[in-house]
C-alpha cells in the first residue's frame, strides 16, 4: 500500500536546470509501430540546488530520431528561466505552477504532449534532489518493507523468442511481453511460438503498440485467446473512443492494458471506467513519479498498474521505484534489448535477481549516471 503521508521538511531553491542529450550506437532494437530504433537517443536533466544538491531525470525520447535535442532546446530556451530561482518543499508543486505558466504557450505552439514529457522528467529530478536533500532513500521515505522492485521481461522480437525467453527464466522472469502486429510474423504464431518456451506459471504478454483497428483487434484478440495472454497493450488507438474501448473488452476474455500515451489522471480513470484493467504510466512521459503515486491512491481496487518505460537506467530506476512503492500487484517491465545507456551510462544497475531489481539504498531516488560515460554519449548537434 501506498504511503499516504508523503511530505518532504526542506525547501529546495532552484538554482540551475541541464538538459544532457545523449545517443548510443550499435546497440539492438525491438520492432515497434513507430519503426526500430537504429540508434538509442535519450534526454537526461539535472537539476541543482543553491546549496549544491543535485538530482536526475529522463525525458522521454525515443522518437523521432532527434528528439532529445529538441526537448534539450526547449528546457533552456523556455523552461529555465521560470525555474531558475524558484523554492519548493514538494515536487508536484513545480509542475503544477509550470502547467499554470506556461500550458498557453505549449498550447500555443503545438508541443502540450512534449510539455508533459518535460515536466515528467522534471519531476522525477525534484524527487532525487529533495531524498538526497533528507538523506533518505526513496524505499526510507515510502517506508517500504522490500527495497526490490518486481520486473517483467518486455519487448520481445519474433525472432529472438528461443534465445531470450530461455534466458529471462533464468533470471527469475515470469512475465514475458510480445512485440505483435506485425503482417509478416503472423500474430498468432509468435504467441504460439512463445507458450511453448515459457515455463509452468509464467504468463505471456502482448503489445500492438496502437496498429489496429476496432475489428482488427478483435480478429487478432480472438485468434490468440487459447493460450490464455495476461494482457494485450494498446490493442486500440490512446485517443479511440471509450466506446469502441466498452466494445473491445466486450469482445475478448484478455484484459486489456493501456496508458504510455496517456496524460492525465482523469483521462487514466476514464479507461478503468471503459473497462481496462491494466494501466501503464510513464515516468518520463506524464507526471513523473508524482502522477504515478497520484494514479495509484485512485485506482480501482481490480485495476492493476504496471509502470512502462522504455529508456536509461536513470528513468528505469525511478519507474521501478513506482512498481516497489504500489507492492505486489505491480511489475515494471525491463526492454530485453541490449541498450548501453542502461547497462553502462550508470554503471551495471539494473541486475535481475528472482525477477527483481534492487533500488538505491543511498540517499535519492535514481543512480546518477558516470559522468566520463555521459560525455562519451552526449549528442548535441
């Protein structure tokens, strides 16, 4: 259960905000909607206090390609100047006068949705620096009673099936997520293909990533049913109606899962009302860690969250760090794919034991990155 008393004593003065925009090369993608990922592009912020405190977060980027020095520009041309100076005891407090700032002119110039994965990011930085400002670390202040986070293996190739699911049983894995939707993998046969590799007790997974429509979905829903899927993400469009949202749930007896692309609670409660069971918040996409623990206190009681994130060690940690902080019902997924900004930007944190990843048990909430590996990624054009 989540802590329901959750107030940092200090207040923080804001002295300066850093966007470091970063890319690894030659690392190996999953397949998704928007095309695979030739290079891993991220955008990390730093923010430091007037005492010299500092704290980390990830902006999400991914796509397209350039991204991250997009949202880099628009964190020094914009956003800087209204934080630069500004006090806080909580981190919610600062995007709520940030939205109040500056939605008009987001708004205004077509970028709302990027707005929000800035603030997201933003966020999570003001909980590292206000934990490393207490000296407590993030399970400390939650007053967790495991400083593990449960994990699921996600975004699974067709082709990598023999050698990945094999190699996350080993690592205590029970979940495994499926990358589907794909005309010339056949939907049918890769979960197929899947069922036969996972062991006794472990469930799978699928993930459409938004490319079907209402009846496709339910032809591609029906056809993998047998084999009993524990989800299937995104099966519609984040913006499709609720009712074709009601018609699909009516439809299948998978539970449908959602909201990597959704911003707003409101919105998020709106998918539990259509009849979705699994929500996915991301930390680097809408509100940070503090829309996530402000998502969990209003969830129904027989809907599930199940933080996404696809990124660097820095936003991976914070994401499970929401997974550890909601308890047992919770599972944050881990992209099985090589990607050295978060095996190596950070050092090797991220290490599966028992299907779990143990947080940081120093003061704040993520694992800064090295700095000599931040300069080998930067990537400013």
């Amino acid at each position: 259960m989540l802590r329901h008393e959750m107030n940092f004593q200090d207040t923080i003065k804001i002295a300066r905000i850093k966007a470091f925009p970063i890319r690894a090369s030659g690392t190996y993608s999953p397949k998704m909607a928007l095309g695979t990922m030739p290079t891993r592009p991220a955008l990390l912020v730093k923010i430091e206090d007037s005492s010299g405190c500092y704290g980390w977060g990830e902006i999400w980027a991914n796509f397209p390609p350039r991204a991250n020095t997009h949202k880099a520009n628009i964190i020094e041309d914009v956003i800087e100047t209204h934080l630069r100076g500004f006090s806080f005891s909580e981190p919610h407090e600062v995007q709520e006068v940030l939205r109040k700032t500056l939605s008009l002119y987001f708004l205004h110039i077509g970028q709302s949705q990027v707005f929000e994965h800035i603030l997201a990011g933003i966020d999570t930085a003001l909980w590292d620096i206000a934990l490393r400002h207490e000296g407590v670390s993030f399970a400390q202040f939650m007053g967790l009673q495991s400083t593990k986070a449960r994990s699921y293996a996600s975004s699974i190739n067709a082709e990598d099936l023999e050698q990945l699911i094999p190699f996350h049983t080993e690592l205590g894995q029970t979940y495994f997520k499926l990358k589907i939707g794909f005309a010339e993998h056949g939907n049918a046969k890769i979960v197929e293909n899947a069922a036969k590799l996972i062991p006794a007790g472990s469930r799978i997974m699928v993930d459409s990533n938004q490319t079907w429509t209402l009846e496709q979905a339910k032809v591609a829903l029906r056809d993998i049913e047998a084999y009993e899927p524990y989800f299937a993400e995104e099966a519609l469009r984040s913006d499709s109606p609720h009712s074709d949202w009601e018609e699909l749930v009516a439809s299948t007896d998978i539970p449908l899962a959602a909201g990597e692309n959704i911003y707003g609670i409101e919105d998020f409660l709106a998918l539990t009302r259509a009849g979705i069971k699994v929500l996915q918040p991301d930390v680097a996409k809408w509100g940070g860690v503090s829309g996530a623990l402000d998502l969990a206190k209003n969830m129904p009681e027989d809907v599930l969250i199940w933080p996404h994130f696809m990124g660097t060690a820095v936003g991976q940690v914070a994401a499970l760090s929401v997974s550890a902080a909601i308890g047992k019902s919770s599972y944050c997924e881990v992209d099985v794919n090589e990607n050295l900004l978060r095996s190596e930007l950070c050092g090797d944190v991220i290490n599966i034991e028992d299907g779990r990843v143990e947080l940081p048990s120093v003061p704040g909430l993520v694992h800064p990155p090295s700095l000599n590996r931040l300069t080998d990624f930067t990537d400013w054009m």
